[in-house]
C-alpha cells in the first residue's frame, strides 16, 4: 500500500446504477450532465454548508473516480458513505493501490480526460495529472517525487487543500471554488445547498482566497500549517487578516501561502504570520475566472 505521505491525491472510485444520481445529491457541481471522459471541480458539504472536501470528479463511461486531497479524503469518504446505505452506489478507496504523476510538460486541455490502457490522464491545460490504476504500478512509481511540484501548482492556481484543521471551517465561495467552476447554482438540491445558494444570490460572502509569498522569521522557520491565522496593518496596530488554507516552501525561508482574507483587502497591505513577528508576507494579484 502506498503511504498517504506520498501520495499526490486520493482516488476513490465510485460505481453502481445510482453513482451519478448520488452524487448529484451530495456535491457542489452538477454531476449528472458531466459528460464521460470529462472532468470537474466539486465540493462536498455537510447541512452548514461547510465543505468536508474540495474534490475533482472524473468520469469514465458509467464510473466515476473522485480525486481528493489525502488531508481530508477520509473525513468525505465516510460521509458519503453513511448516506449511500440506501443507494445502489459503492466507493472504494484505492488510493493505496494506484501511482499518480504530474506532468508539466504533457498538455492536455482544461477538463479533458483521457484513458490509454490503465492509465487515466487528467488536463489542466498545459499540464496533466496521471494516474495508473494498475496496482503494480505502485512499486515502479510513488509519484512521491512529483509532489512538490503538484503542491505548488494547486496553490498557485488557487485551489484549496483542506486539512483536518480547516475541514468544516468554510462556505466553498470562501475558498474561491465558484471561481473554479466547482459550483452549480441552477441544479437540484445537495447537502448544504441552501447556506451556499443564499451567500451567492444574497452577496453575503466578504471573503475570498488570495496567494501570498514572502519570508519567514530569521528565528522561525518552521511552515504555516493549515488555520494559522495571518495578520495585517492597521494603523500601528497588528489585527486578524484571516487563515491560511495550504503552504508550499520554496527555498530555506521563502514560502507560498494560500489563505483566506477579506474580499475587500487592499494588495498592499502588510501581513504576517502570527507569532513570527519577523515575516513579511507580499499579496499576489488576484486569481482570475
């Protein structure tokens, strides 16, 4: 079994006669018309409206495969199955049983999926996601060297990484995944649709996700993990900014933060990381659609 240090998603594969169906009941996005050999964003929330999960649905023929941050793909999984007792769905993790691999100079179009033999690749554009589901794969491959780069790539992108510390914290809109397309607003009922429906037609969200990178403390150097909070300028005074979601390192003291901040937060305001009172932390420009 490969460890989930070293695995760059999740995968879990869910079939049966009510795959679709279920899922269009449980998630963000409108899985019933995702057409085979496509893929898209999707949140999965609890009846708050706070996401368990930020996942990429991939569907192939009939199946599907979810693609989920190994942080929080337990905490989804067993949700989705404590509901699916009643349906004729089934998930199986097996995470542990395929290699993945990013590919930055393999193109594929944003969306697109293709499958040759066992291998399924996923397209970002000029990137692509693969994944072998042949389970000897597994011993040639860890991927655990691509992993680096797969980190950097969702941060830079603005695509959040949920963590047992940030699961259940945030209305998807908080974390930008309507930008991503990860949300359907004209589709059925899902579980927490009514707090993610009133936020976007009411205009209730005052938060966004936002990169930021700069420099750790001359002191501290230790990550930001996810939920510590960030400070920014006011005056003379520090005050709470918001949270960081995920952090990448880029060299012994520079890092990449994605975090949640005001909508409304001006690009030169000074922020910093809670008690490293040395970092300077720089507001990047803001993601586009």
């Amino acid at each position: 079994m490969q460890p989930k240090s070293q695995q760059l998603v999740s995968v879990i594969h869910v079939a049966g006669a009510d795959a679709a169906k279920f899922l269009q009941g449980q998630l963000t996005a409108d899985v019933v018309n995702l057409a085979p050999m496509q893929w898209c964003y999707a949140g999965h929330c609890d009846a708050k409206g706070k996401l368990w999960a930020v996942m990429r649905v991939v569907k192939t023929g009939n199946d599907f495969y979810l693609l989920i941050d190994p942080e929080s793909s337990d905490a989804s999984l067993t949700q989705l199955k404590k509901f699916s007792v009643f349906s004729q769905v089934t998930f199986s993790d097996i995470s542990g049983e395929v290699s993945a691999v990013f590919k930055t100079t393999s193109p594929l179009p944003l969306h697109q999926v293709e499958q040759h033999a066992q291998v399924l690749a996923i397209g970002f554009g000029p990137s692509s996601l693969h994944i072998d589901l042949a389970p000897q794969a597994v011993a040639a491959d860890h991927g655990s060297q691509h992993l680096d780069a797969w980190q950097r790539f969702e941060l830079e992108t603005g695509v959040p990484r949920l963590a047992p510390e940030t699961i259940a914290e945030y209305v998807p809109q908080m974390v930008g995944l309507d930008r991503l397309g990860g949300i359907n607003f004209k589709k059925g009922c899902y579980i927490g649709q009514e707090t993610v429906a009133r936020m976007h037609y009411l205009g209730q969200n005052k938060r966004a996700p936002r990169l930021l990178t700069g420099s750790l403390g001359q002191s501290n150097h230790t990550m930001p993990a996810p939920g510590t909070v960030l400070e920014q300028k006011l005056g003379d005074n520090w005050r709470r900014a918001g949270a960081v979601i995920n952090a990448v390192r880029y060299d012994s003291s520079e890092v990449g933060v994605l975090a949640v901040l005001p909508a409304d937060i001006q690009d030169d305001t000074n922020i910093r990381i809670k008690g490293d009172e040395q970092s300077v932390l720089t507001l990047r420009p803001k993601f586009d659609n």
